[in-house]
C-alpha cells in the first residue's frame, strides 16, 4: 500500500525530520544528520554527527561553535558536508537536497526536499531585498513551502534601506565632534550595514567592537568588500570621532561605550518599526533594516511559489495563517520551538 502523500516530512517540536534519510532541518538538539538553512545560533549548532549546509554556513559554524574542533581523543567526530548552490545531493532512503539562496545573510539557504515525487522547501529566514552581502533569493515552486513569519503582521512594512543609510551618515554629518554607534547582529546585520555603508559612498574608516572582528574577516575571506575597519580598541576617543562605530546590541549601553566620544546610539533592526522597543533599549537613532521578509514580501512569496499547502514557523504564525485561510491557500502552523526573534 503506498505512504501517504508528505507522509515522509513530519514536523516536531525540535525540528523537521526527514524521515526516510532520518536527518533533521535546523534541529534545536544533536541529532546524527542535519541539514543546516543558515549560521545563526537558533538554525545552527554543535553536536550533530553529520551537517549538509553551504561552505559558508559551515566556516560560520565552525567559527561560531567549533563544530570543527578535536575531542579528548584528537578526533574531529562532527562531519561537515558542503552543499553548494544548485547541488543536489542523495541522501538515503532516495532522497535529494539540493540548497537554494535565501537572501538572509552569508551561506543562507532555502531546502528544496524531493523524494517520491514529492518537493518540499523550507526556507529558513530569508529575505526578498537586495543585500550586498549575499545572493538573492530565488523563488522555487513546491508543494509544500515551510516559510518563516518572523514579521507576519501587516504593520510589518520595511522600508527602503537607502533611506535608513542616509539617517545614518546625515546625523553623522550633523554631528561631527561625536561618533554614531550602531548596534547590529554580529552575524549578518552588521556586515550589511557596512556593505551598505560603502554601497552609498561612505568610504571612511569604520570602527568595529572587537567581537565583531572574526566575523567581519570570514565575510571578507568569502569576497565581501567591507572597506577599511579599524578595532574600537586600537584607537583612542579622538580618533572616532566624526565616525561610524559598529557594536552588538548589548553593548549599545554598556561600560564599553564610555570609550566613545559622545555617541549617539542607534540600532539596526526590522523591531525598530516597534517605537517601545527603540525606546527600551534607549536607542535615539531607530534604523528600520531587517533581514527577514517583510509582511508584504511573505504573502507575495507565498503567491509566487503557489504551492499545494503553506507551513508556518517561527514567528507571527496566526496572522500568516489567517491570511493563507482568506485567500483559499490551504495552511498550518508548526509549533517548533527554540527559535527567536534574535535582534534582526
């Protein structure tokens, strides 16, 4: 008797099992084979037997959490397999996976999972606008589309990013005895808005937390031109100032930003659009830049991919669904867990 139709993709609260090659999309927990979307810590982590995910993906990973280190034993027991864009693999029980950009940051990628005549994505974060800092995502007909929903309310509309760049280098302009420290994502959101930064013209030094350095470097490693960065730390207060100074989130307000010459703090964020949220964080120069689809961009998504059914995970789930269901697109919502709103 033959299986049910998608009988062979079951969604679990730790992740999406593959069942007939037994591995797992973007699993919470270890788990002997993983098939990793992208570098950020709620897809990706340590401890799994086998990971299939980009080049990309991988070096992130083996910097973020040394999926590449030794064990006691001066083994390396993780196995990375890399998965370029367009390649398909087999995996057991005669299923291929082939990586598909994502738009979301360095190495993202959507899943294209085909096995019976079946085609399943699922897209991970991703994102519809233009990034300098990694390819486009490309639209893949399916019949099955899992689709994050990070931002799936309609007052979710990001705006043009070359507007949020000019904010930034007109209050620069504006004030030239200070400095303007953006508070970014580590992975990601900072390389962008430096990407950007350049992009509009912005060819002066730009001043990099020393947390931000490794990443900044496996960017550039990966030929992301970033332009001339200098560490906070190799500088002194007069240096900065008239500069741009990038740090993460969490040190928007620390002891560490005392070093600074009056800076004026700033946030890059699809969450900047929440006044609160801008104000919790004490942050004066709210910039609208997120690297998740926007409301707009995920119902359009979902007409151009047209697939049979919509899965929806990780993030405004009820809304999505609602309007799968108003507009006659048959859907669910998967309760998975472990994934967060990071500080996009």
């Amino acid at each position: 008797m033959p299986a049910a139709p998608f009988s062979w993709i079951q969604p679990h609260p730790h992740g999406i099992h593959v069942v007939p090659a037994d591995a797992w999309v973007d699993p919470s927990r270890p788990v002997d084979t993983a098939l990793v979307t992208h570098g950020h810590a709620d897809h990706a982590r340590g401890g799994h037997g086998t990971t299939y995910a980009t080049p990309e993906t991988l070096a992130i990973m083996e910097l973020r959490y040394r999926t590449g280190a030794e064990d006691d034993a001066g083994e390396i027991p993780h196995q990375a397999e890399p998965v370029r864009y367009g390649e398909t693999v087999r995996l057991k029980g005669g299923v291929d996976v082939t990586y598909i950009p994502a738009g979301h940051v360095l190495g993202s990628a959507q899943i294209l999972l085909e096995h019976a005549g079946e085609r399943i994505v699922v897209t991970g974060d991703y994102k519809r606008r233009p990034d300098p800092t990694c390819p486009p995502f490309e639209v893949t007909p399916c019949d099955i589309f899992i689709t994050e929903a990070t931002f799936g309310l309609p007052v979710f509309t990001h705006p043009p990013i070359a507007g949020e760049m000019a904010k930034l280098t007109e209050r620069l302009a504006a004030h030239p005895d200070s400095c303007v420290l953006v508070g970014a994502y580590a992975l990601g959101k900072a390389q962008r808005v430096i990407a950007e930064l350049r992009a509009a013209g912005h060819t002066d030094p730009i001043y990099l937390h020393g947390a931000m350095e490794k990443m900044c470097r496996l960017y550039e490693e990966h030929g992301v031109d970033l332009g001339e960065l200098r560490l906070v730390s190799d500088h002194d207060k007069e240096d900065m100032r008239g500069h741009i100074v990038v740090c993460p989130p969490s040190a928007l307000n620390d002891r560490w930003s005392r070093r600074l010459p009056d800076p004026i703090t700033a946030m890059a964020s699809g969450w900047m659009r929440v006044r609160q949220r801008a104000r919790q964080r004490n942050v004066e120069l709210p910039l609208i830049i997120s690297d998740h689809a926007d409301w707009g961009e995920l119902t359009d998504t979902i007409r151009e991919v047209d697939p049979q059914e919509t899965w929806i995970t990780h993030g405004r789930e009820e809304a999505l669904l609602r309007w799968c269901q108003l507009h006659q697109r048959p859907a669910r919502a998967l309760a998975l867990v472990g994934y967060e709103d990071e500080d996009d």
